[in-house]
C-alpha cells in the first residue's frame, strides 16, 4: 500500500495543513485595514526570521547583565529588568523586530504590542502541550501506556 500524496498550491497552505494535522497553530494572522501581520509558530519561522531569533537569543545569552554567580564556575542569573551594557532592554520587542523586521514599525502604528508576539507563542506552546498530555502515544501522555512486548 502506498503512502498517500498530498498537494498543495502554496507553501503557506502546505505548512498549514501539516500544523492542523500535528495539532497545532501554524501562524496567527491579524488584519488591519490593508496590512497584514503574521505571528507564526515559533517551529515555522522562516529562515531570516529564525537567524534574526538565534542573534538575539546569542545576544541576550552572551552580553546581556547578569548577575554575580552564586557559585564558582557557573554564571549569574540574567538581570531583571534586562539591560545590556547598564541600558534597560526589552526582550518581548527585541523579539518582535526579529519577527517583523522592516514591517515592525508598521506593526506598532497598527495597534500592535511586542508583548502581542510573547503572549500569542505562549498560548500556542500552551495548546501544543495541551496536545502532548492527551494524546496516548506522546511521553509526556497522562493516558496509561500498554508495555511493549518482548521480541521473539
């Protein structure tokens, strides 16, 4: 029996489709008047928008204020509020630039938050998790697991 074939006429309706059938969110779009503004699930950004995650996140890991270490050898707790060089800096809208890029400023004059983007990925991961505690083949399943047999 072979696999069957799925076909798509777009990209967006193929990562769509994929996401519906893993039980997720693919993109949260919003519509303003003419401008369109796509938060998508953090497993499908698209490569310059997973780049610009990855700098920030080696940024933040790498130079942002931390505390004194409690312990020899480990490294302190980042500050918070977070700041960089002592100037205050906002993860949340640091996020939202790496997601929008040249559209950022068109996002905030539309009534858009960077919190926006951070409480949208929490609800999504959230469902996601949702997902994983129910359904029966998932580790993380609160459903009781049949053992798995012995090879002959």
């Amino acid at each position: 029996m072979s696999a069957p074939v799925h076909s798509h006429h777009s990209f967006e309706e193929a990562r769509a489709q994929a996401a519906e059938a893993l039980g997720f969110v693919a993109s949260e779009i919003i519509t303003i008047g003419s401008a369109k503004f796509e938060i998508p699930n953090p497993s499908l950004l698209d490569e310059d928008q997973q780049s610009a995650v990855d700098a920030l996140d080696v940024d933040m890991d790498e130079n942002w204020d931390r505390h004194e270490p409690v312990k020899d050898g480990e490294r302190g707790a980042l500050k918070i509020p977070h700041r960089k060089n002592g100037v205050p800096i906002n993860y949340n809208r640091e996020l939202a630039k790496a997601l929008f890029g040249e559209q950022y400023e068109a996002f905030k004059a539309a009534g858009g938050r960077p919190n926006d983007v951070a409480l949208i990925w929490s609800r999504m991961n959230q469902e996601m998790a949702k997902r994983r505690l129910a359904d029966s083949k998932s580790g993380g399943s609160d459903s009781d697991m049949a053992a798995v047999p012995d090879a002959d």
